[in-house]
C-alpha cells in the first residue's frame, strides 16, 4: 500500500519547497521595499506550508496502520 501514498507524498514535499521558494522570494522583495504587508503574507504562507506538511506527514501515518 505505501506505493499508493509515495508519489502523493513526494508531491506535497514539492509543494512544501516551492511554498518555501516564494517565502524566500517575497523576504527578498521586502528587503528591497517591494513587497507590502510583508508579515502578513509570511503568516499565511507559514501556515499553508505546515498545512501541506501536517498532510504529508498523515500519509506516511497511513502506511504504519
């Protein structure tokens, strides 16, 4: 069964890295002072990266059972 859930967990990790990538991104335009409401967006993309995170870590769970 663990072959059913891997590529949906490799996906999520890649969702997870790119959620990361625009975080890095969007620190870096706030640097330069182009990125408004900076910290707010942070939050949420924290919060969407631990979503897709608690998500994958529920499917490697699954393959424990």
């Amino acid at each position: 069964m663990s072959g059913d859930y891997d590529q949906l967990i490799e996906r999520l990790q890649i969702i997870s890295e790119d959620i990361a990538d625009l975080g890095m991104a969007r620190l870096r335009e706030s640097i330069t002072g182009d990125a408004e409401n900076y910290g707010k967006e942070e939050r949420q993309l924290g919060k969407a990266r631990r979503a897709v995170e608690k998500a994958a870590n529920e499917l490697r769970r699954i393959d424990y059972l």
